[in-house]
C-alpha cells in the first residue's frame, strides 16, 4: 500500500509512545501521532496538553492544543501553570517537540536563527513556549523535525531546550531532570543517540530513502552503520486509522508526496 511521507513520520512518531504513559503533545503531527498510538498499541496513555487539557478523548483531530474539542471530553481543563507544574512535579512521561534547528546532541533551536545573535538575529521565530520545560524535565522527549541541512546544524544558534547540551554529563551537570532525547523521526528516517557519546546516530532509513540522501541533508557528520534497517512501513490499519477516522481531511497528514 502507497503512503506519503507525511503518513510514514506520524506512524513512526506515534511507534515511540507507550501504553500507560503521560504524554504531552503539541499541535500538527505529534498530536495526529498520539491519537493513533491510543487507537492502536497504547490505548492507555494520557495525552496532555500545554493549554492545561488533560486525558482528552476527542473524536476528532483538533486544530490546536486549546481547541474545544478536546475540552468537551477532557477529565480535566486547567490552565498553562497547572500543565508546567505537572511537568515541573515529575508526572510527564514523554513529550514530542519540533524546532527549527537540531544539533548532533539534540539540542533545539526555536527562538532565532542567524544574524548577529539573539538579540539581533536574521529571524526571529515564535520562542520556547513550553518546549524547554519538556527538554528539561519529562522523562524524555522525541524530537520530530523535516531533515534538511539548514534544520541539522553543527551547533544550533540559540539553546531553546537542551538535549545533552555538549556531550556525556552535560544534562546532569546542568541539573536537568529526564534523560533527554531518546530519538528523532524526520521524512527521511528515524535517528537516536548514542548512550556513550551521546551523539545522533542512524536506527532507520524509510523505504525509498538513500544513505547519501541523509548524509547530504544533514549538517554534521553522522557515523554510518554497517547494516542500514528500513522502517517498518505503516500497516493498513494504521493507514486507514489516519484517513478515514483520525485526520481525514488532511489539516496535518499531507497526501502531496508518495
């Protein structure tokens, strides 16, 4: 079965999440990824939102992370503060998060790029919102970005939220709580990082994509495995789940690319 690059992302996304786990969630495909993983493998996560919704059951996908859509069936709606302290309190499992710049020890850029710095940069972006306290102190964190050399950078130019910062030690040091980025899924493969020198590495290549092709869109120097795995293609349940229930008209999971 044909599937685009858009399905192949919110598949290996919502792979990453487990059942039983509090899982905070941003809007666009990590949210699509989270409503399939509770309509497949984790069935008991609890999604959670930066708006302060919490373990929302929506029918359908929402257009942001306020929408009343997951309001009308959340167990509780809130407020901002109250969904930090719960990350701040020790009770987010895992959390997914974007960015417009990645580095080889998953520290994310979302704040400015290029310039003369932050306070003078050649754009400024929308900022950390609660990204960096997810970086900081969820258990983990996914990171799931479009794979071009200008998002894979050698050294991002402003730390939004740390991953391990400059190497082995860095995040405990610095007194971060979680263990950090536990991978990257991108339109062209799925990425980890090493435990020893805490460097992003390859798991996965998905189907049709070259070595060379990665290697060409990535901005520092990845190690490349002896054997190069294919990601496991999406099944048809997981395929007709994305476009017949959960985003079937397209506002996330685009059908422009095959």
């Amino acid at each position: 079965m044909r599937f685009t690059h858009d399905e192949m992302m919110t598949v290996a996304t919502s792979r990453f999440i487990r059942d039983g786990w509090n899982t905070f969630i941003g809007t666009g495909l990590p949210m699509v990824a989270a409503y399939l993983a509770k309509a497949t493998h984790a069935t008991h996560a609890t999604l959670m939102f930066e708006s302060g919704i919490l373990a929302p059951e929506p029918r359908t996908v929402a257009r942001a992370v306020g929408d009343p859509r997951l309001q009308s069936t959340a167990r509780r709606v809130s407020g901002m503060l109250d969904a930090l302290l719960l990350l701040q309190g020790g009770h987010v499992d895992f959390g997914v998060l974007g960015g417009a710049q990645v580095d080889r020890y998953g520290n994310i850029n979302s704040t400015a790029v290029g310039g003369e710095g932050y306070h003078r940069p050649a754009t400024r972006l929308g900022g950390s919102g609660g990204a960096n306290d997810i970086a900081s102190t969820a258990g983990e964190f996914l990171i799931v970005v479009r794979h071009s050399r200008r998002t894979f950078v050698e050294r991002v130019d402003h730390l939004t939220s740390p991953g391990f910062l400059d190497g082995p030690g860095a995040r405990e040091a610095a007194g971060l709580r979680g263990r950090g980025p536990t991978g990257v899924v991108t339109d062209l493969g799925v990425f980890d990082f090493d435990p020893a020198t805490k460097q992003m590495g390859v798991v996965s290549l998905h189907p049709g994509t070259t070595w060379d092709e990665v290697a060409a869109a990535t901005g520092f120097e990845l190690a490349r495995p002896a054997t190069l795995p294919t990601t496991k293609e999406p099944t048809a349940r997981e395929l007709d789940l994305l476009r017949t229930r959960i985003d079937p008209d397209g506002i996330y999971v685009k059908a422009d690319r095959a």
